[in-house]
C-alpha cells in the first residue's frame, strides 16, 4: 500500500527541485508523450467473497508520431 504522506512529500519535492526549470503543463504532455507512457489497473468484482469477474487494464499512452517514427525505423 502507498504511504500517502510520502507519496505527497515525494511530489513537493519534484516540484520544488529547480525553479529555473519550471515545466509548464504543456511540456510535461509533451515529454510523456514523446516517451510514452504504460497505465496498468486492476479490478475484481466479489459478491460475498466469491470473484465474479476480474479485469486487468493496460493504457499505453504515446503520440502517433512518435509511433510512426518507431515503425519506419523498424522497417528500413
């Protein structure tokens, strides 16, 4: 289980490391999406202790550019 006040002081951290580096939201969009990014979840839904129905998710998250560019170069 995540410790939530770690996990907080972790992102203050993050977010006080430079203030000369100052990254505005739309330059975090841009860099996950230029490297990518894996999502995964799971969720199970029980009645009475019993597991009726289990999913596991994944969401990759990339520009398609970025995959184009991937494909060309696996290509040639």
């Amino acid at each position: 289980m995540v410790d939530p006040i770690r996990a907080q002081a972790e992102a203050d951290l993050m977010l006080e490391s430079d203030e000369d580096e100052a990254m505005v939201l739309s330059d975090l969009i841009n860099r996950v999406l230029d490297k990518g990014v894996v999502i995964t979840g799971e969720v199970t839904i029980a009645v009475a202790g019993v597991d009726l129905i289990r999913l596991d998710l994944r969401l990759l998250l990339v520009a398609v550019e970025r995959l184009v560019r991937r494909a060309a170069t696996t290509e040639g």
